[in-house]
C-alpha cells in the first residue's frame, strides 16, 4: 500500500483534509428566522407608495426624485446610468451608516436604465433589436445581478428592501374562460416574474371600491370610500403574495404592515375593536349604530375589522374636511 512522505494513505490524507459537513442533525435550527424583509408594493397613481417606504425604519431612497420630491427623506442623488445604481448599493453595504431600509422608487424608473445599459455594452439600437424577445432575455440577466446585490446589501447590513412599482391594466388570457383585464406591475412579463419570486411580499395599494346597484336606473357603479388598502393575496384582478400569514388586507401604512408581519395580524383583535367603537361614537348615533351592527358580524376577523377601520378613517377625514 502506497503511503505519502508522512506515511498516511493518499485517500486517507484526503479525508482528514476535508472540511466537517456543514449539514448535521447538530447543525439543525427549528423555529422562524427574523429576517429583514424583501416587499414590492406596487398601485395605482399618487395613493402613498412613496409615503408607505418614506415610514419604514431610517430609511433611504434611491431612483428618481419625483415621487419623494414632498417627503423630507435621504436620498442618493438620482443615478444617470446602471453602474451609478450599482455604486450606491455598494456604498450601503460597505460603508457606516445608520440607515434600515433601502427604497427603490421606482423599478420601472430602473427597467430602462437596465435596458440602456445592455444596448450600449452589446451595440445594440434598442431592446427590440436583439431579436424576438432575446433583448428582454439579456435584460433579465442584469435584473439578477441588480437583485443578488440588494440580497448582498440585506444579508450584510440587515436592511428592509423595499421595491416600489406603478401598476397598469393589462388583458390576461384566461385559459379556463373568458378573458378580462387586471392590475400588473408597470414592468416586462419576465422581469415583474422575476421580482416577485425573490420578494417575501407583493403587496398591491388600492383605494377599497365597491359597486352599488341604483334601484331605479338598475345601473351599477363603482363607489370609493376613500380607504387606501395593502391587497397581500393574488386575485383576478391583480397579483400579490405574502409568506408571513397577513390578511387579505390591511391599511396602506407601514406600522400595519410590519405589525402584521411581526404578529400575522394588523393589531390585536379587542384593542382594534375598541378603536372602532371609538371613530363610530365620533361620527354620531347614527352612523354609531350601523358600526357597531356590522362590528357584530365581523368578530374578531382582522381583515374584516381592518375593512371597518378604514371605512372610519375615511369618513373622519371627510369629516374634517367640512
């Protein structure tokens, strides 16, 4: 049997230099994991996506300023190209700072700066240039990497990322029916993909609507109660997701979000319940009473009290407006 100069077998040499397995039943970790949180929000025009980043904990932003332009924030100035998006993410992971959470406001800001940047590295006239869908391909390349360096960012420093989007409404082929339109992010099919499989949340901001049926015309109409809503689960009308166990839906703020995430719920069930009680007796007897007939038959449902609540608020405001 052959032996090396020290007089150990070569394949027993080999073993001892081997590292110990990582991958142990000693090694095992039960129970969640606090992680800071990956969320896209995206929605409709001038609803407070920018205000819902601007909440989180020392927050900074970066994109263009047209969104924070009224919200006294820090902000990186606004990059001119893909590389100064990429230098910015650095100097948030390499440098000292005191800031939680990274804004990016807004991803469909950056799709053409990524667009710009890959046609100018490969000499190409724009994106369609490429070929059938081979430039959006090439594009989602990049996206990767603009993703792997905001999960770099988030692993070293333990910041909040949060990605903002515009929304638009798009026809999608219904393959077991009729076709319909519905809300989508403001971005490439295969780029919003992306996204929203690294997100931990995908959260779509909404005004809560309902439809009323006039009695006499039998015409129906859309009726907006002025709430602003965070929709956490997808529906046919729009795509969301959430792995924290959050309601259907919940008040478009950050302090309702992080509860939820935090908890699984908006807030405890009795203390939001009283809040209602509180708002319903401010509006008058009358509308004290139809509060406190639908709080019955909500219970201690959070996403029905949260429904409630909103309605609340925006009746308050409206109040204090008049």
């Amino acid at each position: 049997m052959q032996t090396n100069t020290n007089g150990v077998h070569p394949k027993l040499a080999q073993q001892q230099l081997k590292p110990p397995s990582r991958m142990t039943l000693k090694g095992v970790i039960r129970g969640k994991l606090q992680q800071p949180i990956r969320v896209v929000l995206y929605g409709v025009e001038g609803i407070g996506k920018s205000t819902f980043g601007a909440n989180a904990p020392n927050t900074i932003f970066l994109g263009a300023e047209d969104g924070t332009s009224q919200l006294d924030v820090a902000r990186f100035p606004k990059p001119e190209n893909l590389p100064d998006v990429y230098e910015a993410i650095r100097e948030l992971a390499t440098g000292e700072h005191d800031f939680k959470t990274l804004v990016v406001d807004t991803l469909d800001w950056l799709e053409p700066i990524i667009w710009a940047f890959i046609c100018e590295r490969d000499k190409q006239e724009n994106i369609e240039a490429y070929g059938y869908g081979k430039g959006y391909q090439a594009a989602l390349d990049e996206w990767r990497k603009v993703l792997a360096a905001l999960e770099r960012l988030r692993q070293l420093k333990g910041m909040h990322i949060i990605l903002i989007a515009h929304s638009w409404v798009k026809p999608f082929k219904n393959p077991t029916g009729d076709d319909f339109d519905r809300y989508e992010m403001k971005l490439h099919a295969k780029a919003a993909g992306l996204v929203k499989e690294w997100a931990d949340a995908v959260l779509f901001a909404n005004y809560e609507t309902y439809a009323k049926k006039d009695e006499k015309t039998k015409r129906v109409r859309g009726v907006d109660t002025g709430a602003r809503l965070l929709f956490t689960e997808r529906r046919a009308a729009w795509d969301a997701k959430n792995r924290y166990g959050l309601p259907e839906s919940l008040p478009l703020s950050w302090a309702d979000f992080e509860a939820g995430v935090t908890t699984g719920a908006v807030a405890a069930p009795e203390d939001l319940r009283a809040e209602i009680q509180r708002k319903a007796k401010e509006l008058g007897a009358d509308t004290e009473k139809k509060v406190l007939e639908t709080l019955e038959k909500a219970g201690t449902d959070p996403s029905k009290l949260a429904l409630i609540n909103n309605r609340l608020n925006a009746l308050l405001a409206e109040k204090e407006q008049h």
